[in-house]
C-alpha cells in the first residue's frame, strides 16, 4: 500500500494531517469490513468442498465443483492475505500520522464529562483541534 505513504517530514499544516488522519481512518473500516465479508465467504465456500466431498464417488460432476470450489477459495486466502497487509500498513501510516499531529498541534485542551452509566460520568480533558485525551 505504498501509494498512501504520505511525506510527514514536509508539511507542518495540521488541517491536512487531520483530514488525512480521517480518511485513513474510513478506509482502514472499510478495509476491515471487507475481509470480515471474504472471510465469511471462504467459510461458506469450504462448507461447498465438504458437501461435495461426501458425494464425490457417486456423481463425477461433483469433482469438477471440487476443483472449482478450491479456486475460489485460493483466490479469497490471496485475497485475505492482502487485505490484511493494507489493514497492518493503513494502521502504521495512522500511527505516524497521530504523532505527527501530537507534535505540531498546538493543543487547546477543554474538559468534559462522558457517563460511564446512568449514574456515573467521568471527567475528561481533551484537546479541541486533534482530539488527543489527557491520561
Ligand atoms: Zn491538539
């Protein structure tokens, strides 16, 4: 995923660090949800190989269905394997990204209270531009 490899040496603009940080963060979900939905569907397609396995002597189309079954199902490991390396490169460029913004913000930290339940909330202080909580 080289081509999302941004320069963070040369720019000290934090708008587009933040805009960057959360498109990334969009695509990172995305990129997430679309290898749950490959790895549902190499689920469903390895349940095929099985069904077509137990009447593979009886029916000699079945083995055809085998053969194309495992296809599949190498062509979505090849495809998992990607998106998990764009998943694991998306996260580092938004851990570069968030340093980035941590060490050009100038921070404008507000305080803030979030309910923990019904009856309990917990004082918080975070910063207004980036976003970045205090311990
Ligand atoms: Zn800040």
């Amino acid at each position: 995923m080289n081509c999302y490899n941004i320069n963070i040496i040369s720019s000290n603009n934090i708008d587009y660090f933040l805009f960057t940080r959360n498109k990334f963060l969009s695509i990172l979900q995305n990129l997430k949800e679309s290898l749950n939905s490959h790895y549902e569907l190499r689920e469903y397609n390895g349940g095929f190989l099985d069904v077509c396995k137990t009447k593979k002597n009886k029916d000699k189309e079945k083995e055809e269905e085998i053969i194309i079954c495992k296809n599949n199902i190498f062509i979505l490991d090849k495809e998992m394997n990607r998106l998990e390396e764009d998943i694991k490169a998306m996260e580092e460029q938004l851990l570069s990204i968030n340093k980035k913004i941590q060490h050009i913000c100038v921070h404008d930290f507000v305080e803030d209270y979030i309910d923990i339940d019904p009856d309990r909330s917990v004082k918080i202080v975070y910063c207004q531009v980036c976003e970045y909580t205090k311990g």
